[in-house]
C-alpha cells in the first residue's frame, strides 16, 4: 500500500518524508500500520481510502490501496 501523510503528520514518517511504501500480505487495520509508525490516531483528522473518505479507526487496508492521512489545520 502507499500511504501519504499530510499536516504536521510527516512528523511521525521515517525520515519524515510524505509518502511511504508498505507491503502488506494480507488485510490489516489502517489502525495498526499507523500504531506500528507511531502516529497517533487521535491527530488523524481526515483519511482517504483510494480517494472515498474512510474512518481511520475501522478501516481496512489491502496491499494495492492508497491510504491518505491528514491532520486538522492549525493557525494563529
């Protein structure tokens, strides 16, 4: 699967870069590949599953999907 992350999110992605590729064997909860990468579910504000807005906490995930994740916009 490729997953891309958004916001201040890459903070948490290896060499916090915005894309990364995961090879999944079977289908997995997009909840343990964001628990194994360390970002924290409750900073996950919005999630795309091939471009269909999905609840990050429910989805499941497949080795050909594209996963977007997205934190809330903050300013000041």
């Amino acid at each position: 699967m490729k997953l891309y992350a958004g916001g201040h999110l890459t903070f948490y992605m290896p060499g916090r870069k915005h894309s990364l590729e995961i090879s999944l064997r079977e289908p997995t909860p997009l909840r343990e590949i964001l628990a194994q990468l360390g970002i924290p579910l409750p900073e996950v504000a919005l999630t795309a599953l091939n471009g269909e807005l999905v609840e990050a906490e429910t989805a499941i995930v497949r080795d050909e999907d594209q996963v977007k994740v997205f934190s809330a916009v903050n300013g000041g």
